[in-house]
C-alpha cells in the first residue's frame, strides 16, 4: 500500500475505495475454493509464489455488519475465538481512525511462527465497515528471536450489510511470509487455512453480544475514539516494513506429512 514512495502513512478515502473494488471485483482472480458458503480466489501470482493475493469471502447470516465490525476490533475478544494467534496488543494511535500493533500467530508445525507490526486503519461508511493495515517498522518493536517477522503488504476486511441483521465479510491479504515456503504451504491457505479462519469469526460474530454484555459493554474506543487510551504515536517514529531487510528462512524442505495432526482439522 505505499504509494511508491517510502514515507508513511495513513490511508485515505482513495486507499478504502480501491481495497473495496478489490473486495468486490472478480477480474483477474482464480477461484481456489467454493463450499458451504465460503469462497476463496487468488490472484497474480505464480502457484509457486508465496506472496499471493488472497481473498475469502463469507455470508453471515444472523450477525448485522456493526457486529463483526466490533468482533475484529476487540483485542480482549479475540483471544476467545482466535486460536492461531499467540499475542496480540496496541502500541498506539495515530489518528482517531488509525493506530499501531503488534500481531504474533501460530504457524502449522514443523513451520516456524510469525509476527507483525502494523499500521491500522478503519472506515465506517453507511451499513458497511473497513479495516486494512500494512506492515512498519517502529523502534520500540523490532524483529524477535523467536519469531521470523512477516510482511503485510495489504490486508483488510470488508464488512457489507446483507439484509436485516445478516452480511458478507471480505478479508483480502498480500502478505510476504519470509521464508521459501513449500507448495503445499500455499496450497493449504486457500484450500483449509482460510475457509476455517473465516467460519470462525462467523462463529465469533454470533457469540459476541452476549459476551459483550458481561465485558464493559459501553467500552468500544474504535466507535467512539474518546476513549481510546493509548498513547500517541508519530507518523515520524514509523517507517515502511522491507521484507528485504528481514530473515529469510528456507522451509521448502519441509514436509507435509511432518504437519502436527491438530492442523489437520478443516
């Protein structure tokens, strides 16, 4: 998402707008994957490419676009539902509508696992939601040595209304993972990876009012920004994220047979 140039920052309307057209747009993608309501398509790239394209797109029935909204927002929350991520936390906010994380996840074993730092920013337009982010850099949370530090290119969701108190969630992501992985790696993202990542915020979706209600139920700083208590960040403490700078780390070796059998579940 950097525009060319090597200066952050934040998006814009025209950032949104293009990662909405993405979102919505069939051209140029290949469909990998179209059961039980969810699909997935990828784009671009070669099958032996690691840094693909993706997008998974889900119908939600039951579950109104604010909902979802609020689930991928709630970093308490999502501990709950979330079982491939390791730790997640805010650094700090930049504007009402953006701020600075950190995300680690869990890889399939024998695949070491990965961590970002992101910028984040989200829009409320009508009935529909977006939240997008890229990777930085900021000083305070460099690469640690027990995790290969990974590179969003671009990754969000849309969250269109569909209906009364239904919708469709978008989640598109170009991510560089740092290392050489194997085929089959690739091919396990779009064909039980995601699928699975997008029924369980579907599931998160249908659970959270009722465990919203018995954890600080007003407390939501990304609908109402006075809230939020993180401290401020600079746009000039942040630089863009190479993946050229980072580890590289060659898994093409690594065999599928070695998955551990928990990863095995779809």
């Amino acid at each position: 998402m950097s525009r060319g140039g090597e200066m952050v920052y934040i998006p814009d309307d025209s950032d949104f707008s293009s990662f909405r057209d993405q979102c919505e747009s069939l051209e140029g993608w290949h469909c990998r994957y179209n059961k039980a309501g969810v699909t997935v398509w990828s784009q671009g790239q070669e099958e032996s490419c690691t840094v693909q394209k993706i997008k998974t797109r889900i119908s939600c029935k039951d579950v109104p676009a604010e909902t979802l909204y609020d689930v991928l927002h709630d970093t308490r929350y999502r501990k709950k539902w979330d079982s491939n991520m390791i730790e997640t936390y805010d650094i700090g906010r930049l504007t009402v509508n953006a701020d600075v994380g950190y995300y680690s996840w869990k890889c399939p074993s024998p695949l070491k696992n990965r961590d970002f730092v992101t910028l984040r920013s989200w829009l409320p337009l009508g009935n529909d939601y977006m939240i997008i982010n890229y990777s930085v850099k900021h000083p305070k949370y460099p690469p640690r040595k027990d995790f290969v530090r990974a590179v969003s290119l671009q990754t969000g969701y849309l969250i269109k209304a569909n209906g009364d108190g239904a919708c469709i969630l978008y989640y598109l992501t170009q991510v560089d993972p740092r290392g050489s992985l194997p085929k089959w790696v690739v091919n396990r993202v779009s064909q039980f990876v995601a699928p699975k990542a997008m029924k369980k915020i579907y599931k998160a979706g249908l659970k959270y009012p009722e465990w919203k209600r018995r954890h600080d139920p007003e407390y939501k700083p990304w609908v109402y920004p006075e809230q939020n208590t993180l401290p401020s960040v600079s746009l000039a403490e942040l630089s863009l994220q190479h993946a050229d700078s980072l580890e590289n780390i060659d898994e093409t070796g690594l065999s599928e047979e070695h998955l551990s059998t928990s990863d095995h579940e779809a």
